[in-house]
C-alpha cells in the first residue's frame, strides 16, 4: 500500500492506494460518454396493484436532485414522491432506477427533458431507498494516455488488484469542487445547526468562481443573510434558499437547514457516515489487517446478496468463499443502530 500523496484525500480519509506503479497518463471525462455508469437493481416484486411506479432513469449530464424536481415538475407532483437508491455522476450517461408514489405509468409520456428519458419498468408495494441495489457496472473511457508500456502498467495493476483493493467513498460522495458535506453532516449530527447552515452557504473552495468565493466569504465573516442574497450566484439554488429563510427568519439556522431537500439533508449525514467509514478503513490498513483474510467480526457480503459475520467457528468457510470469488470483505458503516461486529471493525472505528 502507498500513501496517498494529495492532502485532500488524506483529509477525506482516503489514505492509502492499493499499487505504488507510475500511472498512465491520459485524460478522464472529455464528454460524458467516457463515463457510463449503470445501476444494477436489487430484484423487486412486480404487482400490478403496487403504489409506487418503478421506473429507468436515463440521463447525460444531469444532477440527480435537479432532474428529480425537473422530472416531478413536469408530473405535477411533488418531488418528495419521487425515491431512488443511488446517487451517480453529474457529467457522465447514467441509467438507474426510481420509485414514483401513486402515478399511472402513462403519466410519464409526460416528461420532454433534453438528455433525459423514463422507461415504465414496474410496480411496487415499495419504494426503492438509498443503498438499496445491487452495485454499480461502469464503462471509463480513457483518452490520450502516454506510456509506451502501458499494457504492462495495466498488468501491473491488475495483478495489485488480486491482493484486495480499499473500496473508498470518493470526491463525489463529499463534493469534487467543494468537498464538504460530511463537514455539514458532522454538525448536523452534533446539534450545531448554525456551524452546519454557515459552513453549507459560507465555506469557500479554490477550484469555485470568484464570485462564488467572496460570496460565501463575507457570508462567513458577517453573517449577513440579504448581503449573501444579493451576492450568491443565480445557480447556487440551495444557498439561495437558506439566505432567504435567514432574512425571513433571523437566526433561524435549523430552519434554514430544513429550507434544503430532504433527500439532500439525509445525504449531508451519509457523507459523515462514509468519511468514518474511509477513516476506519485506513485504519484497518494501519494496523495490517488483510482486506481480503478474513478477521472475526468482519462482514461478509455476497455476490446473491447475502450477508455474514465471520465467527471462529465459520472462519474456514468463510476464507474459501472469498478465494472462490463468491464473497468480500465489507466494512459496516456506523449508523444509528447498535454495534454488533466485534474485533478489527470496532478497532478500527474507534480509532
């Protein structure tokens, strides 16, 4: 393992690199063709009585939250309706799925949104929830890569590959321009709902635009709602929302905070979650532990989907099912619930 030489993914957690060999150069995401992500489903029961709509979403260059309140606008529902179980790339071609509550599938001729399309799959006496699927298949394009030796740079890699790879939450999950929701997440979490309003409108990053860094600046230096009004820019539609509850609401940093999406709130905490979960991976790397041995305690997932906590007793089985390719180590995200594991994970997540 390398560590990682870039402060930012240090500061994320993301401590280590499975292979120290030379990258290949080249480009990633010229279009958003070179990237293709493709959700793949849990299964679901299909009723023809169900009250929620499964549908595909298809969409090229689209944030899901945006194309959410397109999509609900042009249904003329609320997008609160309106549930999935991944969150994909902005700048790529993504398919995945939605639940739509109590919507007839003909209602979704409705929907004319450039570079978006909906596909009536099913019904379901469920909606899809966040986390629930399967995984994801990806399709990168890399363009105008160097080396002469790149097919053994790929070898090279591949054969790292064998030995187990740390499965980190990227930038995506924390933000690649601004890389702060699990910042807001943790004072959510804590109570501290001004520290989470004034670091979600007035933390400033490098890679934003001008006006966008002195906005959120004098936003955090004075705290001055009407000021952030007049000085954000059109698009941040989010911030804009919490500065006009603010000047509505003096003070009011918890209502400003609910002025957001709930999906988006629920996603401010689950970045949280997947910094601790980078940060307890790590760890596990620290202190030597294989991330493909099997230790007691560790979670066991399938590739049906199945689940398992390795014991001593299945400890055996547990190693074959993982060198036949059947299984993998996965590290539990802290959540709410009581801690049942033992052993490394805890180790580590305390650490």
């Amino acid at each position: 393992m390398m560590p990682t030489p870039y402060p930012l993914e240090e500061e994320l957690g993301m401590r280590y690199y499975a292979s120290d060999t030379p990258g290949i150069g080249g480009r990633l995401r010229s279009k958003p063709d070179d990237f293709i992500v493709e959700e793949i489903p849990l299964p679901f029961s299909d009723t023809d009585d169900g009250p929620y709509l499964i549908c595909r979403l298809s969409k090229t260059n689209w944030e899901l939250q945006r194309a959410v309140k397109e999509i609900a606008k042009r249904l003329g529902i609320s997008h609160r309706r309106i549930a999935w179980a991944g969150t994909k790339d902005k700048n790529a071609v993504t398919t995945q799925f939605i639940s739509i509550y109590d919507l007839a599938p003909e209602a979704v001729g409705q929907v004319h949104l450039k570079d978006i399309s909906l596909e009536v799959v099913g019904r379901s006496q469920h909606p899809l929830t966040l986390g629930g699927l399967v995984g994801n298949r990806f399709d990168i394009t890399i363009r105008d890569c160097i080396p002469e030796d790149l097919a053994a740079r790929v070898q090279a890699v591949t054969e790292v590959a064998a030995a187990g790879i740390p499965n980190y939450y990227g930038l995506q999950r924390f933000g690649v321009v601004r890389p702060v929701t699990h910042i807001v997440g943790e004072k959510i979490l804590n109570g501290d709902y001004e520290a989470a309003a004034v670091t979600y409108i007035g933390r400033a990053y490098p890679l934003e635009t001008e006006e966008a860094q002195g906005a959120r600046t004098h936003f955090a230096e004075t705290r001055d709602a009407r000021a952030a009004l007049a000085e954000l820019p059109v698009q941040m539609t989010y911030e804009r929302a919490m500065a006009n509850h603010l000047v509505v609401n003096p003070g009011d940093y918890a209502g400003a905070l609910r002025a957001l999406p709930p999906k988006l709130l629920s996603l401010l905490v689950s970045a949280f979650q997947s910094y601790l979960f980078n940060c307890a991976l790590s760890c596990r790397i620290d202190e030597g532990m294989s991330l493909t041995e099997p230790e007691v305690g560790d979670r066991l997932l399938f590739q049906d989907g199945r689940e398992d906590i390795v014991t001593t007793r299945n400890m055996r089985a547990a190693q074959l099912q993982i060198r036949r390719g059947r299984c993998r180590i996965a590290i539990f995200i802290p959540g709410s619930g009581p801690v049942v594991p033992h052993g490394g994970w805890t180790r580590s997540c305390r650490n």
